[in-house]
C-alpha cells in the first residue's frame, strides 16, 4: 500500500496558481521538482505509488505523482531533499484540513480519492473554494 505525502502550497489561492508556479520552475530547471528541508525516513514506502497531495486554501485539492526523492541543494548551497513530481496535477475530492506547517504522511486510507467528475470552469473561483469547503463540490 503507497505512502503519501501532504504539503501546504503557500502562497498559492487556487489550482491554477499551483499549476503556473510550476510550469515556470520546471522550465527553468527540470525536471518538475519541490524542495523542502527534510528526508522523508519512509522513502521506500511513498515511491511505491505514493503521491504529494496538495492544500490550497485549508482544502486538499490535488495530488501530483512523486517519482523519485534525491538529495539536492537550494540556490544558496544549503542541502535540501528534492520531491521529482509528475507534472500531472489531478485533481480530488476536496476535503477540509487544518493547518499545519512543513509535510506530513497521508496513509493510502485516508488520502481523498480522485475527482470523479471533470472540475467545473465555468464557476469562479472564490465559489469553488466555499462549495468545497461545504463538501457540495
């Protein structure tokens, strides 16, 4: 069964802020990829299917497949762990959480399963978070 990991997107205020946060760095240095201070201790475990899912706004809105975890270097030298993601950000059911700060695992049991339906574009975006965060979307 996959280990998953789950991580606030600070600064982000939707979807498509992720998405565009990451076209740009992955352009300009590939592959795909989000550093954070830790190495997780279950790597085994996570790269065995497991993905990164995705808060925006208190709602877990996304995941992205992880496909290898290395060590790596931030632009000032300091040493970090690099998550390489799949590009592909898809999207799940929303489910409400609570703040927390740095990642976290998300056993396989209680991560939220994918969007069964395509998300609706043509609902602002501001609506979309409070129908979420109701559980009506």
């Amino acid at each position: 069964m996959a280990l998953h990991l789950i991580k606030l997107s600070v600064g982000a205020t939707c979807l498509d802020d992720l998405r565009d946060w990451q076209s740009r760095h992955a352009l300009a240095r590939p592959p795909l990829r989000h550093s954070t201070r830790n190495f997780p201790r279950r790597k085994a475990e996570i790269l065995d299917g497991g993905s990164i899912y995705w808060v925006i706004n208190r709602i877990i809105t996304a995941r992205q497949r992880i496909l290898d975890i290395a060590e790596g270097l931030r632009d000032d030298g300091t040493p970090c762990t690099d998550l390489i993601l799949d590009p592909a950000l898809i999207q799940v059911h929303p489910q409400f959480k609570k703040p927390f700060q740095g990642w976290r695992y998300l056993p396989d049991t209680e991560a939220p399963p994918d969007a069964a339906l395509p998300a609706r574009t043509d609902l602002p975006e501001s609506l979309k978070r409070e129908l979420a965060a109701l559980c009506l979307l």
